[in-house]
C-alpha cells in the first residue's frame, strides 16, 4: 500500500469509515509488528511481554485514537511508536515492583544508538534520561523517540517532525551524546 493511500485510509477511518479500518488492519499489523520487533529485539531474551501482546496492546490503543489528525503514515507510525514505549515501561516498572528488587530489565543500546560503552541499559533508566532531554529539547526527544523506539529512518523521522533530514541527524547526533553523558556518566 502508497503511504498516500495509508494516509488517505488513516483519515476515513478517523472520520468514522469502518470500511477504512477493515481494509487498514493488515497494514497497521504489519508496521506494528516491525515496531515491535525493534523494540524487542533490544531486549533481553527472557522479556515477559511477547511481540504478539505488545502488537495487540498497541493496536487496541491505536484503534481508540478517533480524534487524532493524521497527518501521514510517518505520523501514524510515531504515535505508534509512543504506545508502544509507554507499554514497554509500564511493563518494567511492574516487573521492577513485583520483583520488589529494584532489578531493572537491561537493553542493548550499542546497535541502536551506537554511542553507550555500557552494553546494557536499563529501561527505565532510558526513558528517565529521555523524559529529561524532552524537557530540555522536546524536537531531540522525539527525534530519539523515533528513532529508537519507533525504528524510523531518518527521512521517516523528518517527514514526522516536519523538519528537514539534516536537522533530524543533527538532533539525533547531539541528543545521544546527551543521553551517553547522563546514563554512563562523564566522558573519561
């Protein structure tokens, strides 16, 4: 499918088309199973939540989401990619709690973002660190967002944000030094 026709379906279904969402459905399973086997993949291989309950979660949120204007497929796909963060910590935080250890759930970093000399990061410690940057700088944050969580290329991220490639690379450059910095600590 276009990402025009995405985007043209993303509207009906919005404006109430059922029919849209019908014909939408094997679409939005798809990319949300690609989102979701990149948010996975980073983590650890004994991950309680399956890739089938996280795209079922995220489809159920997406599926309420009447009031959003979709803007384009890239938009689709960053609120998409939201969800599934916000599924992904809650779900840490009630390991982290259950567990009543304090043990967060580690994730590779290195292939992602390519900076951390720390293989393992906790989650919740990422998404801390992240919520911090978009206080600071909420374009680099959800560059990151995208990016990281999302798996989006950086002219799907562009074309997102509504802002240029080279912006996006720069954001994306300077937010994963900042994001090193505070979860490793100082440059050595």
């Amino acid at each position: 499918m276009l990402p025009q026709e995405f985007t043209q379906l993303l509207n009906h279904w919005r404006d109430g088309d059922k029919a849209a969402l019908d014909q939408m459905t094997p679409v939005l399973y798809d990319e949300l199973r690609r989102i979701a086997r990149h948010f996975l993949a980073a983590e650890r291989p004994d991950h309680t939540l399956q890739p089938t309950a996280l795209v079922h979660e995220a489809y159920m949120r997406l599926v309420d989401q009447r009031s959003v204007d979709w803007k384009n497929r890239a938009h689709f796909l960053g609120v998409a990619a939201s969800m599934m963060r916000r599924i992904l910590i809650n779900h840490a935080r009630a390991q982290q709690a259950a567990k009543r250890e304090g043990f967060a759930h580690a994730i590779a970093l290195e292939d992602a973002l390519g900076v951390f000399t720390n293989p393992q990061v906790d989650l919740v410690e990422l998404n801390t660190a992240l919520e911090q940057l978009a206080e600071l700088d909420p374009q680099q944050g959800r560059v990151v967002e995208l990016r990281y969580f999302g798996g989006l290329t950086i002219d799907e991220t562009a074309e997102a944000l509504g802002i240029s490639p080279a912006t996006v690379k720069r954001d994306w450059g300077t937010a994963r030094l900042w994001l090193m910095r505070q979860i490793e600590g100082p440059l050595q």
